[in-house]
C-alpha cells in the first residue's frame, strides 16, 4: 500500500510521459483484445449456428469440404439406399437437397445461393427456428423464399423475379427468418427447379435426423461404411473441425498482436527506465535514509506493473468497443457477430498485460535497487 | 562493556586511480563521545570518505566501525542500510528530500520505511515540522520551499526514528549566513543525551559550534582539539 503510494506520486510528477506510456499499451491491449475477439466470436457463432440447424448429418460426395457448397453428385441410388437402412442405421428421417451457386462466392452481395428442397419440405424442416417475414413459408410449388439476411443484403422483396439460368426465373413469394446466420443467406426454392437449372437428377446434399439415443457421429460413421464415395458429416464433426481451424487462426492473431505487445512492453521498459535514470540521486537518498534494496525493487517494479494494468484495463475496455463497432458492420454484412469478447479472453489479456509489466520492470528494478549510494550521491 | 554507539579503530580507505592507488583515510581511530564533534580539513582531505564509512555508505578496506552497537565493516550493504533506518539521521549539504513527497511526507518517510503505522507516523511527523517551526509548510513540495527551509524539513525527517547518530555534511553550505545559522542552531540542539552530532564542515565558524574538532589531511587524523 504504501510503495504504491510512493509509485502513484512519481507517475503523477511525470503526467504527460505516464500517459503516453498508458497509452502505448491501451493500444497494444486493445488491438490484441480485438484480434483475438474474432476467434471467440466465430466460436460462439458457429456453436449458436449448430444448434440452430435441425439436421445433424449432411451426407455429401467425398471430398466437399466441411463448410464447402456440395455439387449436384449424389445419384437417386444413395438416397434409396439410404432410406432402405434408415432403421438400423439409426436415421429418424431424412431429405435430399439440391444446392446451386450463382455469382461470385466473394462479395456475399452478388453470391446467391439457391438451396433447393423437396416438395413437403420447408424452410423450417432446415432450420426448426424459422418464421415467416413476408408472404409465405414453402417455396412450392414454383416460387423463392429468401433468408432475411440475404433478402436485405441484395435488396430483394415479395414479387420480385429471380433467375436462376437464361429460361429458369422464379418469383419471390416469402422472406424468412431462419433464426440463423447460415440459412437467412439462402435462397430456398423447389428441388427440381434448381435439378432443372443444372440439368441433373442428382441431389447434391441429404440431410438427415438422428433418432434419439444414437450419437450422429456413430451414425455418420456407419452412413460411410455402407455407402462408399459419400462424406457423411455430422454437426459436431464439423464443429470440431471449425474448432481446429480457429485455433489456428487465433495463434496466427495472437502473433500479429504479439508485435503491438512486444513495442508496449519495450514504451514500459524505456518510461521506468529513463525514471531509474533520473531518479538516481533520489534513490540515493532513500538507501542513505536506510531502505533496502527489496524496497527500491518493489518501488520501480510497481511503476511498471501499474502502468501496465491500468493500461491493460483501458485497453480492454477499448477492445470490448471496438469489438462491438466490428460486429455492427460483420452483422450487416453476413448476419453474424463475428467478434466476442469472453470473460476468458479478458483475463488471458489482463494476464499478457501484467507479465508485459513484470518483464518490462524486472530491468530498471533490478538496476535501481543495486544503486550504490556513494555513487548515486556523487560522495565518490 | 558498552556497546560503542560510534566508534572507528584504524579504519582505512584505498582507492585504485589508474595504476596508483590512493589512499583517502589512513589509519582512523576515534571513539565519538556524545555531543557535537565537528570534522574539519581542506578539500580532498578524507571528510566525506570518512563519512561515507562511518555511515556505512562505503565498506572500509582495513579497520572496524561500529555504529550502534553494529560492526558496519562486517555487514552486507542491506543490513547497514538497516543500521542506518534505525540509528542514524542524515543531513546533506544539498539534494536532501524526495521531490515528490510534500515536507510532511518526507519527514515521514523513514517511519515508513520502518513500517510505523501511518496516524502515528502523520502525528509524529506533525510534531518534528513544529519543532524546526516549519508547521505552516507541512504540504509544501521540495521544490515550493527556500534552502533553508528544505535543510529545516531534513533536520526533522532526519529525527523521526530518534537516532543515536546524527551525520551533517556541510548543512549550511548552500545557506545565506541567516538560513544558515538557524540551520546550524537547530542541529547544535539535537546533541542531547546520548546522541552524537557528526559536523562535516570547511567552515571555521560552523566547527566553533562543535564540543570538540577533528583535523583531517591528507587523509590522517592531525589534531583533535577540545573546546571548552
């Protein structure tokens, strides 16, 4: 209590300097905050997106990526086949789709894409969550119900036409809220419309729903044994799979971060060690008057540690808004919060924070306390 | 036997300039009865070095100091400076009060370091600014005060642990001759008791308040000489 008296004065003795150190690491802090808040976020989403989505196994052809857009490959035979060992393989129900991408893939302004369902099967049979905006719920039997999200981001609205070949247009007759970031970016429309417009009677996706009391990664498992050339990926499979992914993402961040905090540190380190440099003399006087050298140690090393935390808190606190300013454009733009801070990220950062300190302060503390009192008096 | 509370037996400083060695104390012995003991010489003479080893600032490189009872010369750097908080107060010719602290503070400061709780270190402090009549400057930073009065603000920080020793080097050297009688009368009152006043000085008329003057040169202790 007392050295941190001692350690608040000397700061205050230096405002223009200590608030410039603040800040270095307020903006180390928060930029590592922030970087790391997309991994969080894209964790938090992808969980709230799963449990979302009714189904728990997409069966596609082997070598469609996790999150990858299925090709139309999938023949009539896997479905029956399929629906022939739905009992013991432990499937509850099941339904082929047919999906087709139109534009670009990158700008998810001009990208559309057209999920085609079965007739008797809706929007809801996809995402159970889901509910009528406008119009109407099932794209059958010749029109489009466009996701929420995808509605705003194209500008489309009920009567609308679109087209998905040179002779195939359909209207708009529904919007809808799917109640999750993924399926309000689809278009949903007939099967055979979209089987029509690629010219195929292939399905490019099934979807099926576990029975209760079987694991869907057993199922999965068991869907790939008995139907060579499918992938059979079951939700948690691929949650496991984004999870590998984000973490990889999140130490390619943490490095990018890591230089911000490395130049924060290094502020930390030259602030206490040019008061070290200046200080010598009083220092002098402190081991004339009869501290000990712990207490100089202490003294200096709290300097730093100070400086760290309150900047590491204000930097935190910066992270958390730019972190909702980030989710504001990521909302409007895909329909997810990309960006979360967690309680546990906050405290990895508080923790980089405090150790940048320590490390920072080791140094100059360690000079400081070893200060010879004749030399610091000049009595030489 | 009595514990000696400040007592040098043939203490002796070499430093090594280049390839000569020089030697700043030759051979100091004297045991400093209590009262005001001036040390007097030309510069270069050995006061500081003398100084520097009886506060155990600096180790001597032959010879014992006792300070309080403690053999300096055989203590590690932070147990002198332990020796020191307890039994010694310091008054510098200048640079004496830490800047950031006010004159309450400072006068403060030793009892914190020596972990004196903080109404009692305020009220003590209090009453040592009182003493050297400084009670008006209590929230006065270092730098807010005139020379005299930061000597005034050292004399009381350097009583706040009641010590046994007493070290002023050259007090009133920064001081008008006002400022620095007032100063110097204020240290001449501390020799109560058992408590010795150590008075490094060059200046005659500073040494005429001590008991008893000690001759420094080139190093050796030349002439000690009691005064009435």
């Amino acid at each position: 209590m007392e050295t941190l008296f001692l350690v608040v004065r000397n700061l205050k003795a230096r405002p223009v300097r200590s608030l410039l150190t603040l800040l270095g690491i307020l903006v180390a802090t928060a930029s590592m905050v922030l970087f790391l808040s997309f991994g969080e976020g894209l964790r938090k989403a992808l969980s709230a997106e799963m449990t979302k989505f009714g189904p728990q196994i997409r069966v596609v052809a082997e070598g469609t990526g996790t999150f990858g857009v299925p090709n139309p490959e999938l023949g009539p035979e896997v479905l029956s086949t399929l629906k022939a060992h739905a009992d013991e393989l432990g499937i509850a129900r099941l339904f082929p789709a047919a999906v087709m991408m139109k534009g670009s893939g990158f700008d998810p302004a001009t990208t559309f894409l057209f999920y085609g369902l079965p007739e008797g099967i809706t929007p809801k049979d996809l995402a159970p969550a889901a509910k009528v905006v406008a119009g109407r719920l099932d794209p059958h039997p010749d029109g489009a119900v466009v996701g929420k999200q995808k509605a705003e981001q194209s500008r489309l609205t009920l009567g609308k036409t679109l087209r998905l070949s040179r002779k195939i247009a359909l209207p708009i007759v529904g919007i809808v809220d799917a109640g999750s970031g993924f399926a309000n970016s689809f278009i949903f429309v007939p099967m055979k419309t979209v089987q029509e417009a690629l010219n195929t009677t292939n399905y490019s996706v099934i979807l099926v729903y576990v029975k209760e009391g079987y694991a869907a990664d057993e199922v999965a498992e068991k869907i790939e044994a008995l139907i060579p050339g499918v992938d059979a990926q079951s939700t948690t499979e691929a949650v496991k799979y984004a999870e590998r992914a984000i973490r990889i993402g999140d130490v390619i961040r943490f490095g990018i971060s890591l230089i911000a905090l490395i130049v924060g540190g290094l502020l930390v380190a030259n602030t206490v060690m040019m008061s070290v440099y200046e200080r010598i003399r009083e220092f002098g006087v402190m081991r004339a008057i009869g501290a000990r050298r712990g207490f100089i140690f202490r003294l200096v090393l709290f300097e730093a540690l100070l400086l760290a935390l309150s900047g590491g808190a204000l930097g935190v606190a910066a992270g958390i808004a730019g972190s909702q300013v980030v989710n504001v454009y990521t909302t409007h733009a895909v329909g997810l919060a990309l960006s979360a801070v967690t309680p546990r990220l906050v405290l990895f950062s508080m923790l980089v924070a405090v150790t940048l300190g320590m490390v920072a302060g080791v140094i100059p503390a360690r000079v400081a306390s070893r200060i010879s009192v004749i030399e610091a008096l000049g009595r030489v | 036997m009595k514990k000696p509370i400040l007592q040098a037996k043939n203490l002796t400083k070499r430093y090594r300039q280049g390839e000569a060695w020089i030697e700043a104390l030759k051979g100091f012995s004297y045991d400093f009865p209590p009262g005001v003991t001036a040390v007097v010489g030309p510069s270069g003479s050995g006061k500081t070095t003398l100084l520097n080893l009886l506060a155990g600032f600096d180790t001597p490189t032959e010879g014992e100091v006792y300070l309080a009872g403690n053999p300096l010369h055989a203590l590690g750097e932070d147990d002198r400076a332990g020796v020191r908080l307890l039994h010694a107060g310091f008054v510098f010719q200048s640079w004496n009060l830490l800047p950031t602290l006010t004159a309450l503070e400072n006068v403060a400061f030793p009892m914190l370091l020596k972990g004196v709780p903080a109404k009692e270190r305020t009220e003590r402090a209090r009453a040592l600014l009182a003493e050297v009549g400084l009670s008006h400057r209590e929230d006065h930073f270092p730098r807010q005060l005139s020379g005299g009065e930061q000597q005034r603000v050292a004399i009381a920080r350097a009583l706040a642990l009641d010590p046994l020793v007493l070290f002023a080097d050259e007090p009133t050297g920064n001081l008008d001759s006002a400022a620095g009688s007032r100063v110097l009368e204020l240290l001449v009152r501390q020799a109560q008791g058992e408590r010795r006043v150590v008075l490094v000085t060059h200046d005659p008329e500073v040494a005429a308040r001590a008991e008893r003057i000690l001759r420094l040169k080139d190093g050796a202790l030349i002439e000690i000489q009691e005064r009435p």
